[in-house]
C-alpha cells in the first residue's frame, strides 16, 4: 500500500470532534445556506420536490417545538441500532483481509462510543449528518426525527402516519436514486461539510447498514484490489493541491467498483452498502497510517 503524504505539507483533519466542535460555531446565516445548498442537493439527487421537502421539515420542526420529538428520536435510534446490528457484512470468506476487514468494523463500531460532550457520542454526530444528508435538514432534532419516523413500524391509528409515510417517502427515494447520483451527492455533501476522515467512515457505516441489497461474495484478492483503487485514489489526489483528497473516494464511487461474485462467476459493479463498506476499510487504513506518523 502506498505511503498517505501530502504533496502540499497539508493533512485533511481525522477526528469528528473537531467537526462537532465546527458545527458548533456556525452562525444562523451559515446554517441557512447550507440548508438552502442541502435542499437543492436532495432534489437534484432524488428528484424530490424541493418545496415538499421544506414542508416536510416544518412538520418536523413544529413537532420538536411541541416538544414530542424525545420518544421519536429514542424510537429511531433503537430502531438504527436493531437495523445497524443486523447488517449484513461483505462477504470475503476467510484471510487477511477478511480479518482486516473486522477489524475495521471493529474499532469503528468502539470509536462510535466515544463522547463529543456529556450528552452526546460519535454515534449521535454520525446518525445526524447522515439523516441530514438524506433530507437535507440542518439541525440535530430534525433530522433525527426523520430517522425516528422513517424506521419506525406502522401502526393503526398513529397520530404521525401522514409523517411517516413522507419519511418513507424520502428513504426510497434515495432508494431509487442511480448509483453515480447518489455518490455524486455524498461527495457534494462531505465538501460542503469538511468532514474529518473519522466522520466519513462513520457515514459510510450509516449507509452500508441503510442500504442493504444486492450483495457480493468477493475473494480476499478482489477485496484488498478494490480496496487499494480507493487508497490509491486517496493518495493520486493527496500528491495534488486538492484541499480534501478524501472526496474523491466518493468520485471513483460513482464511477462503480467492478467486481466478479465467486460462486456466480458473474462480473458487475458493487451494490451500494457492499462498495460502502469497501469504503470503510480504506478510510480506516488512511486513518490508522495518519494517526501512526
């Protein structure tokens, strides 16, 4: 694997906390704007009607000045939790990078648990850019709602039926969206954002789990190959003056990573939770090399 060093004497930064400790800065007028450039991201995405989705999160925000959103955003995270638990992991059979690959999964799973303050951890940070990236919110609480909403059962009589069907409506819409749209916009969302490393391994840990479906069983080989096109990727754009390297992980994404199943012989490009955890371990390795120096 080739050596992470900036051709620039520059280094992306690797821990959320500092993103956590950025998003505490912003001011009103740098939170509308994002919010404006989110909408206008979602729907050139998905194809959602911008004005549905502005509506969509005034309901949530009327809920959260109720003061009814609590039991909500508990709901949901038990919910990401069951769903999160039950991810099908890639599919490498036996050796190292098998075992590299747990180890990723691992000690991102244990970083997760990490406090950013006395009321929130990395788990929470990641659960929320991820569900703002999908509605293109801003806040915590809004965001996190739509996640409460989105996961949550159906049920008679439900007084948020109207709400959950419009989450819903969100998620598979996402759902729908190709391949090259959907990474297109993740890289979008990581630029505007100026996500840490730590942060983006933890978002492509909320979509792997998401997104499931049409998964591969790759051999040790094909994984660690697949794995070096995005360290190396990483490094081509390092050796640059590219302000975040990174981002360009999510552009080969959308290019697809062309894989061939070893019990079906059959050759096509990774589905979107499996390229996601491929993702996963070549940010993990970039983090671990930038943490070592």
């Amino acid at each position: 694997m080739r050596t992470f060093i900036p051709g620039n004497g520059l280094e992306e930064h690797v821990s959320t906390a500092a993103d956590h400790g950025e998003d505490r800065r912003k001011n009103v007028h740098d939170i509308e704007r994002e919010q404006c450039d989110s909408v206008r991201r979602v729907a050139q995405a998905t194809g959602a009607s911008a004005h549905e989705l502005r509506q969509l999160m005034q309901r949530l925000l009327d809920i959260e000045r109720c003061g009814s959103c609590a039991g909500i955003v508990a709901q949901g995270h038990i919910a990401a939790d069951r769903m999160q638990s039950g991810m099908p992991l890639l599919d490498l059979g036996d050796g190292g990078t098998a075992e590299q690959r747990t180890d990723a999964v691992q000690s991102i799973d244990f970083w997760l648990l990490e406090p950013l303050d006395p009321a929130h951890d990395k788990k929470w940070y990641a659960r929320w850019k991820f569900w703002s990236f999908l509605l293109g919110a801003s806040g915590p609480d809004v965001a996190l709602t739509l996640q409460g909403l989105a996961l949550r059962p159906s049920e008679p009589g439900d007084t948020h039926a109207d709400l959950v069907a419009k989450a819903r409506k969100v998620l598979e819409s996402w759902r729908r969206t190709s391949e090259p749209m959907f990474w297109g916009a993740v890289e979008c969302y990581v630029r505007q954002q100026s996500f840490s490393l730590e942060t983006q391994a933890y978002l492509m840990h909320c979509i792997a789990a998401v997104f499931p479906g049409d998964a591969m069983k790759l051999s040790n080989a094909q994984s660690e190959a697949l794995t070096t096109v995005l360290t190396d990727t990483y490094c081509d754009a390092l050796g640059t003056s590219a302000t975040m390297p990174s981002a360009d992980l999510y552009r080969r994404l959308s290019r697809g990573l062309q894989a061939t199943d070893r019990e079906t012989a059959r050759t096509r490009d990774l589905g979107r939770s499996d390229a996601a955890q491929i993702a996963i371990t070549a940010l993990f390795a970039i983090i671990e090399n930038t943490r070592a120096r």
